[in-house]
C-alpha cells in the first residue's frame, strides 16, 4: 500500500476508535486479494431471452423458471436443481415444473449430461448463450465445444441455425 493511503487510512481509523479503545494499540489487516469479477454476476444475452419470449413464445411459467434457474447458476453455468424442488421452491405444481423443463431442454436453453461416473445421475447447465458466470475465455472454449445441434441462435454463423429464425423489435427507442 502507498504510504499516503496508509497514512490516511490509519488516521481514519485513529480518529474512529479513539472513544472506544483509548490508546490501546488496534492492528488492521488489510488483503491484497480480489474478489473474481464474476463471483456474483452473471452476464444475459439479450437476444437469446428476447428469442425465447417473443420467437419461441415460451409460458410465463417457463420464463418464472429460467429467471429462477438463473438467480442459482453456478460457476460457468452450472446447475444443481431438481422439479420438486423447484416446484416447493416457486409454489407452482410439478406438472407446471416439469412441462416447462421439457420445453426449455427441447429449446436447448438447458444442457444435461450424464455424470461419467455414474450414469444413473443427470447434471445441467445452462446454454452459454443466453447466460455466462465466469470468465469469457471459458465461454468462448464452452461455445466451440458445443455440439451444432445444442445452438439455440447462432448469429456469427448463420449455418448453424438450429431453431426458429431470431424475430428483432420493429420499434427503437
């Protein structure tokens, strides 16, 4: 730390503990270390959820269950989630639940793969396409790997296009 922030941070700290500890020594640690950028954030691609809602005309259901999926994404998108729980969790029924998931894995806004250790188990993940929580470079490697048929849009090759033509607003603000 520069010694002018040092100084300015030790007489901060002085003048507000004085009252309280009097001239008792008080030693602060401060961490060099930050925090990732993408610990609590995940960054949605427009498109893909004006795709959803407008082109594919999803339910409101299925749109109240990706906006769920995405408050507990995990790093790089990753999901731990199960109907029932998500049923409990949003109080609609596991019919809704489980009619919604159908239609989101069909549009491939949800990935399952079989756990390689135990092909009883199912893990998800959420399409790189419309959401991301991690480092960009590790999208870029997640989109390259993703097989042509899981592409819900692709705008930088227009052969890959594997779902309804993407449908943009007529009107600008």
């Amino acid at each position: 730390m520069k010694e002018e922030h040092s100084s300015l941070l030790n007489e901060a700290i002085k003048s507000n503990i004085e009252g309280i500890f009097g001239d008792n020594d008080v030693t602060v640690f401060v961490s060099k270390r930050k925090d990732k950028p993408y610990k609590d954030y995940a960054v949605v691609f427009q498109p893909m959820l004006y795709y959803l809602i407008v082109t594919a005309k999803v339910s409101q259901s299925a749109i109240f269950i990706v906006s769920y999926l995405f408050s507990i994404v995990g790093f790089e998108n990753t999901l731990s989630f199960t109907q029932i729980g998500i049923a409990e969790k949003l109080n609609i029924s596991r019919k809704t639940v489980n009619k919604a998931i159908k239609k989101l894995l069909e549009l491939k806004v949800i990935e399952v793969y079989s756990d390689l250790n135990d092909k009883r188990i199912n893990t998800y993940r959420l399409n790189p396409q419309l959401l991301w929580k991690g480092k960009e470079s590790n999208r870029k490697k997640a989109l390259k790997n993703t097989p042509k048929g899981n592409y819900i849009i692709d705008f930088d090759n227009p052969t890959l296009v594997n779902a309804i033509p993407l449908t943009r607003p007529e009107d600008t603000f």
